[in-house]
C-alpha cells in the first residue's frame, strides 16, 4: 500500500470516529431535554452513524400510576387531591368517601369540588356513613362546619356516581391486579368493608398508604390516638390484621415547616384561584389552633401523606413495625402500638411479619415551596 493510500485510510478513520462521536454527544444530549419535557426518546445516534439497531435509545417513558383515594375531605385532604391531581405519572382512578372530618354528604361534595378546582374529573364514590361497628366516637371537625373553613367554597357542579366506593374499589383492583395503589387520607372504614367483602381482591392491591397512627410521636385526638384512626380503630384493626403491606405517614411527620402561618395563608389568599381556595379552607384550623394552643398555625397532614406517596424523594425513611391496634373502650382507644423490627424487647415478643412500614424521615423543608408551586401553576 503506497504512502497516499495509507494516509487516506487513517484520515477517513478518524472522520468517521469523530462523526460517531458527535451523533451519540448529539442523542445523549437531545434524549436528556426529552425526558424532562415529553419523556420520549430519540432513535436518531443510529441513524446517523450508522451502527447497529441495538444502540437505539431506549424510551424513558414511565407508565401511569394507578391510584385511588380515599378520603373523608376536609382542608388538609383537599390539599392531598390536588396534589396528586397535577402530578405528571399519576392517574386518579377514582375517589372514594366515607365520613369522618365532616358528615358522608359534605365530604362527597367537598371532594368533587376540590377536583373541579384542580381541573380534574376523577369519579367520586359515596362510601361509609357511619363507622365499622356502628358505634361512633365523639369527634368534630377542625376545619369548621362544612370542613372547609365555613367560606362557601363548596358548589359542585359534578355528583357521585351511583356505584359505591366498596364496589368500585373491588371492581377496579379486579381489573387493575396488582397496579392499584390505595392512599388512604381518612378512617378506613370503606377499606375494611372491602376486605369483608373480597379479601382475596384486597390482597391485589398494589400498595396501601396511609395517613394513620400518631408514628412515634403523640397524637392529636387524644395524647396516643391519631384522629383517622380514633374515628374507626376496628376498620384500622381490620387493615392492619389483613397481612397486606402498608406504609403509614404518621401524625409526627408534621414538624414545624410544614406548617402554615396565618400570615402566610394570608397571601396565599389574595392570589385566588387555588391559592385562595385551599388558604380559605384552612382558615377553620387556624381559628382551632389558635384557641387551643396560642398558635395561629395550621398542619397539613394528609398532603404530607400525599407528598410522601407521590413525590420522588419526599419519603426518605420508613421503619418496619408489627401494628396492633387497641380497640378496647378505653383511654387507649385508637392506639396504634408499634413493635419495631429489629429491636429487641425486655419481655421477648416477637411476630412473624414486620409489614406496617412507619414514615420516619422526611424532605419536610421542601413541602411549603413545592406545594405553592402546584397551587400557582
């Protein structure tokens, strides 16, 4: 091979070296700006460089999750709707309602009308209008009347279907195996009415998530019962006996920061739209809070427990626990005793299965900013 040859052959190496160079630089760079915009891929660095099919880019896409909600609304739980109802990747099968903040009938329409503010048109199921057993516990609702701050926020255009929430639940978990999460924002009532009915269906459930138990800290209706579970403890007995896997955001994920100010729903007010709707609906809980312990703050549980399912990076701790649930009627009643996995107790108890996961950690700095963010959008 003479001199100009050989260099010929090393120039067109290189050329087609840095050609291949620049087209995977090219779908690296282009498949990057997709994912973050549509979630689609770029097949193109084959095209362009002519390699093989097998070094297409691979659809970044995530699928759908499928979820139901059940809730008994108040302010709190409507702030956990319109969460998930502007989070991308998440399709809201349906929501289901029993009483508990407010009577069945308000919590219904306190439902479908926090949809019809978020944009969303999810069906709406009535479920449970009395507890498990019967037998109802003396609670009455910190976000006022109507559980919504008493504002007049509350006009549906929309109203339940005619299926019920335990119908609907089995139906859909049914045709849906093993793809439906539930988050569970209120008493679990409509929940045990399910098991009782279709256990093995239950057990389909992709994953259960719950705002439930007082976690390791105290509770809020009474010093060891958390208020979702004081209201039905035998429905939240017949959950946590199932052996299905359930992830609780206890009462105690609700540190400081979490929490807004009167000052600061002041000027979520004033900006309307759901700024000025979930800044209402809290006003009930600030007036509560501020009688009951000189502080003009308001929590938000149960868009922690929404933050937590949904938000990637959110959740960052859980402990495995055994839960027994007191239904004894007494001052422990509600109780959720947690026996931690791993750690070793003086009178030896152990259990065969550690399946009630206890949120214990949480990006709790982040839930005020990201929150806002959603109610402007």
């Amino acid at each position: 091979m003479d001199n100009s040859a050989l260099r010929w052959k090393i120039i067109s190496a290189f050329l087609a070296a840095a050609l291949v160079g620049v087209s995977c630089t090219w779908a690296f760079t282009s498949n990057g700006k997709q994912e973050t915009t549509s979630n689609s891929s770029l097949t193109a660095s084959s095209e362009i460089s002519g390699q093989a099919e097998t070094e297409t880019v691979l659809p970044m896409s995530r699928e759908k999750r499928k979820i139901i909600i059940d809730t008994d609304t108040a302010g709190d739980d409507a702030v956990a709707l319109i969460i998930a109802a502007k989070t991308q990747n998440v399709e809201i099968l349906g929501v289901t309602v029993s009483a508990g903040n407010v009577k069945l009938e308000q919590a219904v329409k306190n439902a479908l009308m926090t949809l019809e503010m978020a944009g969303c048109d999810a069906p709406v199921f009535a479920g449970a209008s009395a507890a498990y057993t019967g037998k109802e516990r003396e609670t009455f609702s910190v976000y006022g009347n109507d559980g919504m701050g008493d504002k007049d926020l509350i006009h549906p255009t929309r109203t339940a279907e005619e299926k019920s929430a335990v119908d609907f639940i089995l139906e859909t978990v049914k045709a849906n195996p093993d793809e439906v999460e539930i988050i569970a924002l209120g008493p679990v009532t409509n929940l045990a009415l399910a098991f009782d009915k279709d256990p093995e269906t239950m057990k389909q459930v992709k994953k259960y998530w719950s705002m439930g138990t007082s976690g390791f800290g105290l509770g809020n209706a009474t010093p060891v019962a958390e208020f979702n579970v004081y209201h039905d403890a035998e429905a939240y007995k017949v959950l946590t006996e199932s052996g299905v896997p359930v992830t609780a955001i206890g009462f105690d994920m609700l540190p400081e920061e979490t929490s807004f100010t009167k000052e600061e729903l002041d000027e979520l007010e004033v900006k309307g739209g759901l700024s000025e709707f979930v800044a209402k609906a809290f006003s009930g809980l600030i007036e509560f809070n501020t009688e009951a312990i000189g502080l003009p703050i308001a929590a938000d549980a149960d868009g922690v427990a929404m933050a937590c399912a949904l938000w990637d990076g959110y959740l960052l701790e859980t402990q495995p626990c055994h839960a027994a649930v007191m239904t004894d009627d007494n001052e422990c009643y509600g109780q959720v005793v947690l026996f931690q996995e791993g750690h070793g107790y003086d009178s030896g108890v152990t259990f065969d299965s550690y399946n009630f996961d206890v949120a214990t950690k949480t990006a709790s700095k982040t839930f005020k900013e990201n929150l806002i963010s959603i109610l402007e959008s």
